[in-house]
C-alpha cells in the first residue's frame, strides 16, 4: 500500500510517500512561499509520478470536520477537496495528533529523557512542543486527544512573570503560553527582558531570524524560556496524571538540550505545592527524531477504514 503523508506547519510543509513500511520519497515546502496545501502537493504528484492508495495530512490547528484553517499561515486544509485532489481516501489530523501517535513508532535512540523514572506503562501521556507555535496533546488508552493548550491563558509564576503577562496582554490583548513558548515566544521574551534592563532592544529582534539569534545571544531569555516549558510541561501531567510520560516535540527543545537539563526546567516541572507529589517521578523526554509528525500521520492514514 502506498501511503502518502504530510506534516503541515507554519514554517515547512513536508511530503512523504511509503510503501510497503518503506520511505520511498520525501519533499520539504516553505510554508510561505505557496498559497496552500493544493499547490506543492500538486507539484509533488507531477515530480514522484506516484498516487498514492491512502493520504494523512498532520495541520498545525485545530481539525473540525475534516477541515483545518491552519494558525500561523493563511491556510485552509478541506479532507474533501484534497480526496478529490488525490483520488484515494484521506484524513486531516491536528499536527500534535499525529506526534502522539507517531510516539508508539520510535526507537530507544530517537530520544534523551531529562528525568525521571520509568514510565507506567498504560497510563496517561502529554505531549507538547515549542516550535513556530505551541502544540499539545494527550494520549490515554489507545486514544489520542488533541487540543489547542498552547493557546490557553498564560499563568504567570512570580512577579516578573506577572508584569510579562501584563506587557503581553497590552501588545496582543491577551497573554497566552504559545506567546511564550515558541519560536517568536522566545522573542517575546528576550525583548520583554531588554526592557526589565532598562536596554533597547538589538535590532536583529526584527529579523526573520530573531528565535534563533536570542537562542545564540541571549543566555538569561533561553533560561527563563525552559523553566516555563517546565511549568507548563507540569501543568499537562497534572491534568491527566501523566505518569506514562511527558514528551517535548517540535523544533525547538533538541536544539536546547543543554539549557533544558540545567536545572529551570525540572524545578518548574516540580513546582506544584502540595500536589507536586503526583507528578514526581514522571518521565520526561526529548523526542530528537526529526519525522515524528510524519510517522504519526502514516500510521493515522493506516487506521483510515473508507
């Protein structure tokens, strides 16, 4: 069978053919440089030559009817016209459904667990991930449960963090943790603390760049940025109890292995008063397998029944 899937974000659109439980091809789109989902797959089909019998498509938004209006590009993902497009069955699913499902598919070797102890096996799962945005999901029993956590309201957790969430709001008319905890997040954050120090803000803070510039030059935001990963990753597995494991996906948390085990991470995790107990000695793992979403999304297309 050959399946076709993709992992839609607001950066990249990957394409990917398997057949057989064998990658035969795989294409990366800029995101903003097509005016949707229809056109690079077109171009896909006309250079591969391939069509394929099943098709998943993993969208970075929320998935309602088999139609996505993706978050951070001006996207529209409709299961039916791309059926139609495809000639074969077809399923959208939020991204973070996809990398929840693709978790059961990885190797002991596509992830660094930062702490914690074995994980339970048949209990809740969170999975969440910092990337262009910030995506969420559970996985309990067999069922993944999708959601758009990373647009909930921020809580801030002392009073610098209180006078962040005022400063946000005042920009964006609320303060949520995808404000926080993302590429432009950390942004936010480096240039909130320009203003804590009384600097101006550099102004490579403008450039299509900036996450990966504050990544590299600015060690105090980096810090703050994974001690509220933290807050927030603990946040998850309290709401389910996740002692089958929290997962960080998404660009941002591999390439920030060091800064994430220094410490602000799991004292944050931890931070939870007189329930901290609950969640004490819940695994917590990096996933570093660049296809997670990919993955997910064929095994999604493999549970397609029409």
């Amino acid at each position: 069978m050959r399946i076709l899937c993709g992992d839609i974000g607001g950066t990249n659109a990957r394409l990917a053919l398997w057949e057989g439980g064998i990658l035969q091809a795989e294409e990366t789109y800029a995101s903003a440089e097509w005016p949707g989902l229809e056109a690079p797959l077109a171009a896909w089909l006309t250079r591969t030559g391939v069509h394929p019998d099943r098709a998943c498509f993993a969208v970075a938004g929320p998935v309602i009817n088999q139609r996505c209006a993706t978050t951070n590009i001006p996207w529209v993902v409709d299961g039916a016209q791309l059926r139609a497009q495809l000639g074969c069955p077809v399923r959208i699913v939020n991204d973070f459904h996809a990398a929840a499902r693709g978790l059961a598919l990885l190797h002991p070797g596509d992830g660094v667990t930062l702490f914690g102890g074995e994980a339970v096996l048949g209990a809740p799962v969170a999975v969440l991930g910092a990337g262009t945005g910030l995506g969420e999901a559970y996985v309990v029993d067999d069922s993944v449960i999708p959601g758009e956590g990373g647009h909930a309201d921020f809580g801030p957790g002392d009073a610098r963090e209180l006078r962040l969430a005022a400063w946000l709001f005042g920009r964006n008319g609320r303060a949520s943790w995808e404000d926080v905890l993302s590429g432009p997040g950390l942004v936010n954050l480096s240039r909130f603390l320009c203003l804590e120090r009384g600097e101006p803000p550099p102004a490579w803070l403008d450039g299509h760049d900036a996450p990966a510039r504050v990544a590299q030059e600015d060690p105090e935001a980096v810090a703050w940025f994974c001690a509220l990963y933290g807050a927030e990753a603990g946040n998850m597995a309290l709401r389910v109890l996740a002692r089958g494991g929290v997962y960080l996906c998404g660009g941002i948390a591999p390439r920030m292995l060091p800064a994430l085990m220094a410490g602000g991470f799991r004292a944050r995790f931890e931070a939870k008063g007189k329930i901290a107990a609950a969640i004490r000695g819940v695994p917590v793992t990096v996933v570093t397998h660049p296809g997670l979403g990919l993955l997910g999304a064929a095994a999604e297309a493999m549970r397609i029944r029409d």
